[in-house]
C-alpha cells in the first residue's frame, strides 16, 4: 500500500496537523484512523505504512473496502510539537475535529484503540451527527497503567521506555530482532521524551464512564481474548456502558490484522446511511416525531437526575443551550416536567 500525500490541517487552538488521505473508491465509508500515541505519517517503517506486521496489514485490508484517513496528533509525527502543562484530552479532540472538516464528508467511521478510543468516543458525544459508526479495540472504560504507561520509567529511561511499550503493544506478533531495532529508531522520530510524557499524563486520568452512556453512533468493541494491557473484562465494560454496543472477541496471536474483518462486518451490516441526523437517531430507537440525537442525549441526563448545569459540564454546554433543548424535548415528547421526561424516556426505551 503506497502512503498517500501529507497534507495539513490547523485545529480551532492553532495546531497544525498532518494528514494523509486514500483516494476514494467507490461508495465506501469514510473510516478515520485515530492515532496511537506513537505513530506518524512522514516515517516509512515498521511503525508505518509499510511491513508486514503492526498496522500495515490492518490498514491494508480496510484500504481494500474503505477510504482510510489518518493524521499525527498533537506532539508527534509531522504535527507541531511542544507540548505543555496545559495540554488537555481535549486537545486531541480538537485534532479529530479539525481532520474531519477538512475531509469534508458528512459522516466519517471513527477507528482507534487505547487512549484513541477515548477521543473517538468523547468526539462521538459531541458530534453526534458527523460520526456514521465507532469502532473500538484495545480499550476500557479507563485507560490502565499497565498499558506500558509508566510515567516514572518514561522519565528516567526513555530508551528502555520504548522497547517496553513496543514489548506491550505487539506482544503477539512475531518480530525479528532486526524489525525491533528499526522500530525503536522509528518511534524515537516519531515522539520525543517531553511530548510523550505530557500525552502519559493525560491519559492515566482518561476516563469515558461519564459519556459512554451517552453514545448514539452504533459501536462495535474488539477484545482480544488475552491481552497484556486490556484484557476482554475492559472492553467488555465499556462495551455493557454504550447502549446497543456490539462485543466481538477474537483470538490474540492473530495481531492487529485480525481486528480488521470485524470492523468490515460490522460495517456492512448497517442500514444504508441517509440523513445525519436520522441515521444518528436509529441507533438508539428514539421515540416518534423525531428527536435530534442531541435532545436524545439530554433526555438520558435528564431521566438520570442531571441538573441543567450538569448536563452542560458534561456536553461542554452553556446553561442557556441546555435548558432551550429541554425546552425542546419538552414540545417534541409532549411532556411536562423531569418526572415526565423520565418516564417518557424508560417508556421509549432510552433510559
């Protein structure tokens, strides 16, 4: 598979972010790759678009179907670099945000394991009518340290850092000794020492418990049946906290390729996609007379006890949005009151 161009976005705060983007063929859906902590466009290894194991064969089988995008984040890859104490996991949505827009399409799939899980789900939250379907693997409902994540290692032995996290991360993938060495130089370019630990600390207090529930994008979760950082009983929680969530395991020594037919399955089997907002709404069964997937998601805060101001910190809403769209929910589902809105919500099988 030849890379296609880099080519650059700039996010809402002023990064500049590069990415790359296959032809597309066809009909097929948009899918976003969303990155790993360590990976870029601009270095051609084992950690890239070529090879014969890591992403490559992944990537290859879904190129095969779909328009694949990926991008460097933030701090690593072709992106700007240096990061500081104030970055933020939202920064990381903001570079999906940005990838998104500039593609130009009305709904994308958005594929991502570890930390990128997170940020595809917290991007599906927010946008829920730009976002056609997730596809989520090497997750949990929190990111765990035992996900080569040690911040103190990072610090003090950075070389040592990165043959542990290539040690975790491709653990069932048969490497030659030689691939390894190239690898570890390859993600020395790709990441240096400050970025990574900035990325580190945002995601050992990453959690998606809060927002999980509120995912209106049909999601199908991949677990291994063993995995050295996260185990099926993760991605089997996360996967119980979405509602309607698709859970598939499949077997461990087949490595990242075997995440790929899964993803291909479950993406054929959705209904032909139509209007954002109406395919968005099918997903969580709404009610008659069409709820937007927004309102959708404030109902579900409502029936679970949320205040106005709860709702908004947890949507990234002003008080005054929050209570025009209950407002709203209010006409649509004829109701009177949070009583009402809740009873309307467990009656329609939204709460």
């Amino acid at each position: 598979m030849d890379a296609p161009p880099v080519q650059y976005t700039t996010t809402s705060d002023g990064f500049r972010i590069a990415y790359a983007a296959m032809p597309r063929a066809g009909q097929g859906e948009t899918l976003i790759y969303v990155p790993f902590p360590i990976q870029t466009l601009g270095h051609v290894s084992a950690w890239s678009w070529t090879e014969d194991w890591g992403q490559h064969p992944q990537l290859s089988r879904l190129a095969t179907v779909l328009r694949l995008a990926r991008y460097d984040t933030r701090g690593q890859g072709l992106s700007t670099r240096g990061l500081d104490d104030s970055h933020s996991l939202e920064a990381y949505e903001r570079d999906l945000e940005a990838v998104v827009e500039r593609l130009g399409v009305d709904q994308v799939v958005l594929m991502g394991g570890a930390l990128a899980s997170h940020v595809a789900l917290r991007y599906a939250v927010h946008h829920p009518e730009r976002v056609r379907a997730l596809i989520l693997y090497g997750t949990d409902v929190t990111y765990p340290t035992s996900a080569a994540l040690n911040l103190d290692l990072a610090a003090s032995d950075w070389h040592l850092f990165l043959h542990s996290f290539l040690a975790v991360a491709h653990s069932n993938e048969n490497i030659s000794p030689e691939e390894r060495r190239q690898a570890v130089a390859g993600m020395k370019d790709c990441v240096n020492q400050s970025d990574y630990l900035q990325y580190a600390r945002v995601a050992a207090t990453s959690s998606v418990l809060a927002v999980a529930p509120l995912v209106t994008s049909p999601t199908l979760v991949i677990a291994e049946s063993r995995h050295l950082s996260f185990p099926r009983e993760g991605a089997a929680r996360l996967a119980s906290l979405i509602p309607n969530a698709r859970l598939v395991t499949i077997d461990e020594s087949a490595g990242m390729a075997a995440t790929a037919q899964p993803a291909l399955d479950f993406l054929a089997e959705l209904p032909a996609s139509e209007a954002p907002s109406t395919d968005a709404r099918r997903r969580v069964v709404p009610p008659p007379n069409t709820l937007s997937p927004r309102e959708v998601q404030i109902l579900r805060l409502v029936a679970a006890g949320k205040s106005s101001r709860e709702i908004g910190e947890t949507l990234v809403l002003s008080v005054r949005t929050v209570e025009r769209h209950i407002a709203n929910v209010y006409l649509k589902t004829e109701t009177h009151g949070r009583a009402q809105i809740t009873n309307y919500a467990r009656d329609n099988g939204l709460y």
